[in-house]
C-alpha cells in the first residue's frame, strides 16, 4: 500500500516567493514510491499570499494541496499546530515557505526512515558536504548554543537544533502535546520527541540558503532568548 509524506508549509507574507518554494515541492520525485500531501496554512499575511497560493493550486492541479488560513497573526509554530493537525500522512516533514532549504533533499531525510531504522530524522546544516551560503557570524554561535544547551537536558547529540527540516513518522509528532505559538516550537518538539519511549533519532547533513533580513528573514535576537526559556521550561518544568 503506498504511503504519503505530509509537507506543512506555514506562510507569513511570502508572496512574492512562494510559487519557487511550490515548483520544488512539486519537482520532488519521492524515494519509496511516496505520495505528496501539502498543507499550507497562510498565517494572516498581510501582503497578497493568499492570492498567490490559491493562483498557483488553480494553475497546478496535479499537485495535492490544502490550503488553510488563520483570521489574526499567531506566529509560525501555530500555523504548525494547524499543518500538523490536518496531515494525513504517514510521514511529515517541515518546510519553510522561503528558498533557504532545497525540497530536493527529502530524500536524504526519508532514506533512515524507509530503511526501517529512524521514527525522527533531523537535517542539519552544520554536518556533511553540503553548500551552505555564508551568512551571520552570530547567529551560527547562537544555534550552537541553542543546541548545545538542548542537548544538556534532552541528553541527544544534535548538531543543529534549530533547523527547519525535521521529518516524523505521523503518530510520533501527533502525539505531542505542542504548545509555543512562536519560534519556540523547535526547542519545544525537541524536548518532547526525545523523551518518547524507544523513539529512534537520526541526523543527516543538508544544504542551506539563507536569507539576509532585506530578504525576508524573520527570526531575531527576541526569538533566541525564547529559545532559551522554551528549552529551560520543557525539559526543567514538564
């Protein structure tokens, strides 16, 4: 019986870029045979994203979509609450609605799971060969300590924390009881996943493009600080 990977895609004002993020998707040829579910949840954007998503689904209907919408601005771990509670597939994988990670590379976090040895795979863009561009000297001290502070409590050996791609068998991550609304969601399912029972953790390496703030990064020093607390606050006070 085939299986399909659920690709939750929370959008935030990314008009402009977000049918390049789709035609990737799109693109993608899935080991195993795997289907494609997308699930995009437009996070009250205020620019014309909306309008982009429904042009490209009228324009691509061979590409299975489900669009979703919130009235008011929750933050991007709330689109993922959504995205995650709507997924029908055996698999979900994250995926951010900018041009920093390549769709192309679900594959290389999908092959631990089909092989039958990994529930979670985390792709990291500090390990492997992959092209990285170079970008902010202290963000990259800020993820590894943010890793490193998560894996003083979760008792794992990531080396990347705080990337986008992380792929779940589907019961493992609905089983979560997920709170943080924000940025906080990625120390916040760390914490959580680590402490199934048995659960089986993998890390592969990745490519990363990122962006620069005049392109559309939106993460801040703020956001860092609640990592802090989410990662203090679910390992320290579960």
């Amino acid at each position: 019986m085939s299986q399909t990977l659920s690709i939750v895609i929370p959008a935030y004002n990314e008009a402009p870029t977000i049918h390049f993020i789709l035609d990737k998707v799109k693109a993608v040829e899935l080991a195993g045979g795997l289907n494609k579910e997308v699930i995009i949840v437009n996070d009250c954007s205020r620019d014309d994203t909306k309008g982009a998503i429904q042009r490209y689904m009228a324009d691509n209907p061979g590409l299975p979509i489900q669009y979703y919408e919130h009235d008011v601005n929750k933050g991007k771990g709330a689109a993922l609450h959504t995205g995650i509670r709507e997924a029908k597939g055996d698999f979900i994988i994250i995926q951010d609605a900018d041009l920093e990670y390549d769709p192309q590379e679900y594959n290389l976090l999908l092959r631990p799971i089909l092989d039958g040895v990994a529930d979670v795979v985390y792709g990291s863009r500090f390990m492997g060969g992959k092209p990285h561009r170079i970008l902010f000297f202290w963000h990259s001290i800020g993820n590894q300590f943010l890793t490193l502070l998560s894996n003083a409590f979760t008792n794992l050996n990531l080396t990347d924390m705080e990337t986008c791609y992380k792929l779940f068998r589907a019961e493992a991550l609905k089983n979560l009881d997920l709170k943080e609304n924000r940025f906080g969601f990625e120390p916040e399912v760390t914490s959580k996943v680590a402490r199934i029972p048995g659960i089986r953790i993998y890390e592969v390496g990745i490519s990363y493009y990122g962006r620069t703030y005049a392109e559309g990064k939106k993460i801040n020093w703020r956001d860092g600080f609640r990592a802090i607390y989410c990662i203090l606050k679910y390992n320290l006070f579960r």
